[in-house]
C-alpha cells in the first residue's frame, strides 16, 4: 500500500466518476421541468473536466503556499458562508440557504469549500502550535473556534448533513494531533445534546425523524418518508443483479432527486447488488489510501490535510448510503463523485489532488529485517 496507495486511490474515484455519469445518463432524462434531456450530463461533464484540471494543480501546489495562506482562506470561505443570508447574492432552494450567485462564476455552494479550508486551517493551526497541541487553549480552545465559526455558519444555513461532516473531520484531526479527550467528550456531549434539541425544536426537521422511525404507516408513505420508501423499493425492485441499465421505474417521478441525494438506490435498483456493494468498497479503498498516505507524511501538517481530507470525501458517503437505506434519517447529503452537483464533485476532485500532491512529497521507505540478536557470522579475510 505504501507506493500503490495514489494508484489505488485514484482507480477508485475514476470508477465512481465513471458510474456516476453513467448513472446521470440514466436518470436525469426524466428529471422534470428541464428541456434538455442530458443537461446535467452534459454538465457533470463539464465539470469533471474541471475538477481535473484543479486536482493537477494542486497536486503540484507547493505546500507553503497553503501553510501561509490558510488565515487568509479561512476568512474568505466564512464570507462566502455569510452571503448566503444576503437578498440578492444567497439562493433560497427547499428552505435550504446553501447557495450563492456571483457574476461570471454562476450558482455554488460555500460549504464544499468551506470544509476543505476548514481542514487546511486546522493542519496550518496544528503545524504552528503542535508542541502545545496537549494544553487547553493552544491544544483545544483556539482550533476550536477557528472550526467553529465556519461549522456554525454551515449549521445555520440548515445545512445539517455539511456541518455533521466537518464536525465529524474536526473531531478526528483533533484527536489524531493529540488533543486531551478530557476536553473532547464533555464538548462532544454537549455539542450532541444541542443538535437534538436543534432538530426537535423545528417542525420541519423533527417531522423527518418521525417519519423515518415509521416508515411502514402509509401517512409517511406519501409525506416526509417518501423518499426513503421509494429507496427501499427500488432496492428490492432491482434484486441480487438488478433490472438492467436504464430499465428502473422509481426514477420516473416516484422517487424524487433520483439523479441527486438518491442515485445510490437506482444503482441499486438498475444494477443490482454487485454495483452497489462495488460503491462501497471504492469508499473503503479511498479511506484506506488516504489513511495511509496521512501516515506516510513526512510533517504534521501533511498529516492533519490528508487525514482530514479523506474524511470531508468520505464521511458524507456514509451519510448518503446511510440515509438511502434508512438507517438515517433523510438529510440531503449528495454521494461523493457520484450523485451530480458540479460544486461537490470538482471540490471533492481537489481534495483528491492534494491527496496525492502529499503522497508524492513523503519519504517511502523499502523495510529491510532487522537484525536478529545471539545469530553470529562468520566470514573469511582474505
């Protein structure tokens, strides 16, 4: 795994880009209200064009660059966030305020990018401080509100899947740099008590809870727990081999963002149990790469990014394929390099180039045996 792991790691997300434009092709056809047929094919496409081009970049990108810069980008990407709450420039979608519209760049989401300076700034912190990283200000106070201001205004923004995945890279960077866990858990306990009474005191939110923990009453059936019925439907629609590409019938309207939050059950669905089981080991493939490219780092703060970009790529994985087979409640959650979102998919392209920048940069080292003690050699002087 040591000189494979950028191989393996990039074999794995071409194949979860191939299927999923593949799987655009399939289902964004019948999305309604759209002239085009294969307008979002043909602009995950373009997108993924663009995502490359920036993974190369930044897998060439020297690392001082990010080392000085991350204050400067923390505090561009919380603007970013803030304008999402500004009439005119935020866009308003399903009472969701996720998304911003600036001249000559169009429509995109913050959060993605948000996430990833997240991670560069904790590294940048951790870097800086990292003999102090054991004290409670140094160690836990100061990262915590560099984190927390712009995992509050994810929060905010009623994005709850985005703020529970950078929660979720802040909490495993933390503890990876050695930070007490005398700290963590109370804040973790109290941070867990606050999203329940989050959820419980909206409506909206809380309606969601109920109807995936009653999935069977036809109410929900035909309300908030739709999407998870129809998911499990299309699961046990497609079978051990599924009913051919492009022959599913949910995504014809009955199961609503189809080619978005809920293309794994037309995977599921169209390809059967091989493609989908095949989905998830290409997750587990980029967790165990990046894993060991965090650990071949040569510096601390090479660690923290590839640790924590691995988790800002896989930690929502797990959420989608989570709530698609509802062991989650619904979130909104798109799948990694599979589900279209042309912001999503060209961040998460980025993340993979430093990736593999930083694996790149590490010493790899041939393990020869050691020694083994009480042998003796003998040889002969001529």
């Amino acid at each position: 795994m040591n000189r494979s792991a950028s191989i393996i790691l990039c074999t794995a997300v071409a194949a979860l880009v191939t299927l999923g434009l593949i799987m655009l092709a399939s289902t964004s056809a019948w999305v309604k209200n759209v002239e085009d047929p294969y307008y979002f094919l043909t602009r995950q496409g373009w997108m993924v064009g663009l995502g490359l081009i920036g993974a190369c970049l930044l897998a060439r990108l020297d690392p001082i660059w990010l080392r000085r810069g991350w204050p400067w980008a923390l505090a561009g990407s919380c603007i970013l966030l803030a304008l999402c709450f500004v009439p005119g420039v935020g866009v308003e979608i399903f009472g969701s305020k996720r998304w911003i519209k600036l001249p000559g760049l169009g429509q995109f989401q913050p959060s993605e990018l948000a996430k990833m300076v997240g991670v560069i700034a904790l590294a940048g912190w951790f870097a800086r401080w990292q003999t102090e990283t054991h004290t409670f200000w140094r160690g836990f106070v100061l990262p915590g509100m560099l984190i927390g201001l712009p995992l509050g205004l994810i929060a905010i923004e009623t994005d709850v899947g985005s703020a529970l995945a950078l929660a979720v890279t802040a909490a495993a960077i933390f503890f990876c740099v050695g930070t007490r866990l005398l700290y963590m858990v109370p804040v973790a306990i109290i941070g867990m008590t606050g999203a329940a009474w989050f959820i419980h005191s909206d409506a909206n939110r809380w309606s969601r809870i109920v109807a995936w923990m009653n999935l069977e009453d036809p109410v929900h059936q035909l309300g908030k727990g739709m999407q998870q019925w129809r998911a499990l439907l299309a699961f046990g629609n497609g079978g051990p081999m599924g009913v051919g590409l492009g022959n599913g019938s949910e995504k014809f309207g009955t199961l609503t963002f189809a080619h978005i939050d809920f293309i794994f059950p037309v995977v599921g669905e169209e390809l059967g149990l091989p493609f989908t089981l095949g989905t998830v080991l290409c997750y587990v493939l980029i967790a165990v790469s990046g894993c060991s490219i965090a650990v071949q780092a040569s510096n601390l703060f090479d660690r923290c990014i590839a640790l924590g970009l691995t988790c800002v790529v896989v930690v929502p994985a797990m959420v989608n394929i989570a709530v698609t087979t509802a062991v989650l409640p619904n979130d909104g959650l798109p799948l990694p390099f599979v589900s279209f979102g042309g912001t999503s998919l060209v961040f998460s392209l980025a993340a993979i180039g430093l990736l593999c920048g930083i694996h790149r940069r590490s010493r790899v080292t041939d393990e020869r045996p050691m020694p083994v003690a009480g042998v003796k050699s003998y040889a002969v002087k001529l």
